[in-house]
C-alpha cells in the first residue's frame, strides 16, 4: 500500500506493508510531470502495490488520474477519515511530519476500508467540461449585452428592447448619427460589442453541437424522456458522473438536493426544502419538471394533478415531482449501462 498525502507544490509518499502496518519507505516529490515519473519509478521497486490517494477528487484528482492512466489502481481516502486516524491514533488533530500526512493518516485509514476506488476519467468528465463552458460563454454573453444595452440606451431617445440581439442592435445603430466626440465613441464601443457577441453566439452555438454529438455518442436515453433535451442530458450525465457510484436512487436525491429534510420535534414533523446538493442537477430536474406540468399529455402533468388534488401546493407538488424525476434518471442512467433489455424493464415498471 502506497500512501500519498497531496498538497498544491508538493506530494509525499510512504510506502505501508499490510501485514505488520510498518513503514517501508518514503518520499516527496514536487507536483511536475518529470516528478510524478521520479514517483512511480520510485514505487515499482516494491512490485504489486494499490495507491491510497488523500482527497483523489480534489487535491490529488491530478496525480490519481496521471496513475489511472498508467495502469496503476488508485483508492480514495477521504480527509475526514485520515483526521479520524489522527485523533483516534495520537489524541489531537496534529499533522506535523511526513510519516503523520503519509503512513498513518491515509495508510491506516486505507487498510481498514475507508476508501472508494478511483474510477478513470471518461465520457461524462468532458460532458461536464462543456457544461462548464456553455456556463461560462452564457454569462459573458448576458454580460456583453448589458453591457451594449446600456450604451444604446445612452444613443438612442428610449433605448431599444431588453430582447437584444447582434442584429437588432446593429440595425439600431445604422440610424445613429453622432454629433459629439463622446457620441461616437459610444457607437464604436457598440460596434465592438456587437462583434463580440456575435463571436460569442458563435461559440455557443459550436458548444451545442458538441454537447449534442457526445450525448449521442454515450448511448444514453435520458432524452427520451419528456422535457430533457441534449444541454439538460448533458448536464445530467456530467454532474452525476457514474450512476453506480450511489448504491439508492435516495443516495442520488441527496446529492442533488431533491430529497426532503424532516424536521421533528416532540409530535409534530414535516419536511422543508433540501438547499444542499449539486445545484446545477437540481436545476436540470427543476427544468425538466417545469417543461413537463407545461404539458398536458405528459405524465409528469399527471402525477402533479394527483399531488395538487390532494392538498398539496404547487412548490409542494414540484418537489415532489423532482423527487420521483429524480429515482427515474437515476434508474435510467443505471439501465444504461446494462443494455437495452434493462432500459425496456425500467420504462415498463415506471
């Protein structure tokens, strides 16, 4: 068992046997790539060995991913498990010495079971990338045409509509003449805002066709569900990552932040909206639930009825139906993995 406790410039390593839990050895090497191979050479000396990586999806994702990549079998030891260890250990939190952040926090904390194992980077790792982006390119647009909006506010008697395109506000700015030295400088920063955006649309549109062909690609049916279309599958199959990983469809309400939290106290109880989770799944079954009681024919119109008919509100009916979106994705994204014939049993039962 090799232990590896991450930092930003810097990583050590201890090396643990796991019969007598004794240190074999150690080292620390910089956070490079000619290091990373000065590590892995290192580590080859002691033949078949696991790696134990501290926080394998945050601070060591990089070197835990560079070992994945190179045959290696990398496990995940959480931070909270590795502070347990000190403290039931030693007494204390203290972490002041290499065999402390290598051997006996992630070591010992990795022998006895408190780890997950590091699964390689694929297709829903660069779903999740272009979510990110399209993200990102949508707040600069919305960004830039405040930006413009503004300034041909200040040119035009009223401004224009705040439903601002490239193109209409090009046509706006064609009746434009400036009589000042300021007028037209506010007309050519226009004109460069429009350039901007029209970049901007461009890429955006470039994002969806990607979002589209890996959706495609992956083989997934969400969207064949009613109200998720290429960029809400995307999202979906990015921020869940591997649907195996959560071992209920309870496990994956929580993580998006659908499940409910009862709160009880002597006989009273009921149950307030979750605001932890991954937001941006939330959002992606919050939309796909608003599209759905949009439509009539739909069965998620059904089942709000039945929630609204018997008493409940319509934010009461909504969690609800995200909730019940939320075990249906999750079942989906299993079947998924499983074939067709599982996809088919999924779609009767439900």
């Amino acid at each position: 068992m090799i232990e590896v406790d991450p930092h930003k410039s810097s990583h050590t390593a201890a090396v643990l046997d796991s019969d007598t839990h004794s240190t074999l050895g150690t080292v620390r090497v910089d956070a490079t790539l000619v290091e990373y191979r000065r590590l892995l050479t290192w580590a080859r000396r002691f033949g078949e060995r696991r790696w134990a990586v501290e926080n394998a999806r945050g601070l060591g994702r990089h070197l835990a991913q560079w070992l994945i990549a190179r045959g290696e079998t990398v496990v995940d030891v959480p931070p909270t498990a590795t502070a347990r260890v000190r403290e039931l250990s030693r007494g204390g939190r203290r972490k002041n010495d290499v065999l402390d952040a290598a051997a006996a926090a992630a070591g010992v904390a990795a022998l006895r079971g408190d780890t997950a194992p590091v699964a390689a980077e694929d297709a829903t790792t660069m779903l999740a990338m272009l979510d990110e982006r399209r993200g990102n390119l949508t707040q600069q647009r919305t960004r830039t045409v405040n930006q413009l909006h503004a300034l041909l506010r200040d040119l035009l008697p009223g401004g224009v509509s705040t439903d601002l395109t490239a193109d209409r506000a090009c046509a706006a700015l064609t009746g434009i003449r400036p009589a000042s030295p300021v007028e037209r400088a506010r007309k050519e920063f226009a004109r460069e805002l429009i350039t901007d955006i029209r970049a901007l649309d461009a890429r955006l549109k470039a994002n969806t066709q990607r979002m589209r062909d890996a959706v495609a690609d992956s083989g997934s049916s969400l969207t064949d569900i009613v109200g998720v279309g290429p960029m809400v599958a995307a999202r979906l199959l990015g921020r869940t990552g591997r649907a195996s990983r959560f071992p209920t469809s309870a496990a994956f309400a929580v993580y998006a932040g659908v499940a409910p939290i009862e709160i009880a106290s002597a006989n009273k109880a009921r149950h307030r909206l979750s605001r932890e989770g991954d937001r941006k799944l939330n959002n992606a079954l919050h939309t796909i639930a608003l599209t759905q009681i949009r439509m009539p024919d739909s069965r998620g119109r059904s089942y709000y009825d039945r929630k609204t008919a018997e008493g409940k509100t319509h934010n009461e009916a909504m969690r609800c139906l995200k909730r019940r979106l939320a075990d249906h994705v999750w079942r989906l994204m299993l079947a998924d993995k499983h074939g067709k014939r599982a996809r088919e049993d999924i779609r009767v039962r439900l």
